[in-house]
C-alpha cells in the first residue's frame, strides 16, 4: 500500500514534491528557498486550435504535447511540477553552486529534445491529417521559493520568486520575437554553446532591459516543426 500511494503521488505531483509530501512538508506555508533553473513551456494557437477541433482532438494533442514535455525534461534530470491549462512549468534543481552550469546545460538539452519531440509529434500529427503544434519556451535561473500554498483545505506545491515571473514572461516573448526558445543571460553564459544573442528587451514587469537569448539556430532548424 505504501509503494501504490507512492506511486499515485508521484504521478500526480512529479518526483520533487512526490518527495517532500511524503517526507511530510504538508503543512501552508512550509517552504524552502532554492536555486534552481525555471523552464516555462506553452502551446501556440491553442485557443485557435481548441475552436477548430473536437474536444477528443484537443485532448489527444495535449497528450501528445505533455509527453514530449515531460519525457524530455525528466530524461535531462528535471522535475515537472504542473499543468497549467496548455501550460507547464518545470524546475531543474541546483543544489550547490557547482551544478549551476551543469543544470542550465541541461535545461538546453531538454528544449532542444522537447523541439525534437515535437517535431517528430507533428510528422505523425500530418500523416493523420492534423494541424501540426507549435511551442514557447522560456528559460530562466534564480533563487525560487519552493513549496506549499494554498487553504489549509487544499495545497498547491510549486515554485514561486522573481526568477520564475522573468521564465513566464520570456517565455510570452517567443512569438513576437520570432524564436521559440529564449533564455536570459545567466543561462546563456552557463552554456554558451546552446544559446546566440538577441539583443536586450523591454520584458513586461521588469524595470531594467534584459539580455534575451535564443537557442542555437542549427538546433531550431533541425528540429523546426513541419506541415
């Protein structure tokens, strides 16, 4: 029994908070300030897409997006913490400052393999005859609060702090800007051979401009989605 709610947690909760709640962090409030690099993924044209099909055709898309997601951000050692509509956040943990490069090396590989994935999602979307998906990606590292908010009748385990706030608005400036990955300096410079220079950017909610990077155009043209 014990293994099964384990086992029920950590699908419903993802690996780190799977932890913490077990380890019994299930108290408002409870909470650990971390580094950690931020991932914000979000479908494009959803809203389109969801006018344009079935409800059976929405959902086998979500699906379908979800685990290119999810594989290739656990496969590079992160952690999904939640599904926000056709939005997903993500977290790959540094738990000391050496593992700083090494975590932001594997945030890139793991957009570079969500862009793979998707690529081949779409190959199989257009054999089907389906609209191919089409993604934005926001990348960001910083202190970040981690932990349980909510009522004391019902919790949420996720990552709060400014280093989130810049990932989800990065992430919004993908289209605009005409990338589907962009990432913030500090990342950049962590793993200068996955990202190239795109200036600095008014991002909305910040103060100062900000060095915006996007990932390396041989990995976009590779992995760009057809159809």
């Amino acid at each position: 029994m014990r293994k099964s709610s384990k086992s029920l947690l950590r699908t419903y909760l993802g690996d780190g908070p799977c932890e913490a709640v077990w380890n019994g962090t299930i108290q408002r409030g409870e909470r650990t300030s971390l580094e950690a690099v931020v991932m914000f993924s979000d479908l494009r044209g959803f809203t389109a897409l969801s006018d344009s099909s079935s409800e059976s055709d929405v959902f086998n898309a979500l699906d379908g997006y979800f685990e290119v997601v999810v594989q290739s951000v656990e496969e590079n050692g992160g952690d999904v913490l939640k599904f926000m509509g056709d939005g997903i956040l993500s977290i790959f943990p540094i738990g000391a400052a050496a593992e700083r490069p090494q975590q932001c090396q594997q945030a890139a590989l793991a957009a570079q393999g969500i862009l793979s994935g998707l690529a081949k999602l779409n190959d199989q979307r257009g054999g089907e005859g389906k609209p191919p998906l089409d993604i934005g990606i926001g990348i960001n590292v910083g202190q970040v609060s981690y932990g349980n908010i909510g009522s004391p009748g019902r919790l949420d385990f996720t990552v709060l702090g400014g280093a989130v706030n810049i990932a989800s608005r990065i992430e919004g400036m993908t289209k605009s800007m005409g990338h589907r990955v962009l990432a913030t300096q500090a990342i950049a410079e962590a793993a200068p051979e996955f990202f190239a220079a795109c200036g600095s950017h008014e991002v909305r909610g910040i103060v100062d401009p900000i060095e915006l990077f996007n990932l390396s155009e041989p990995a976009l043209k590779q992995d760009a989605p057809t159809g």
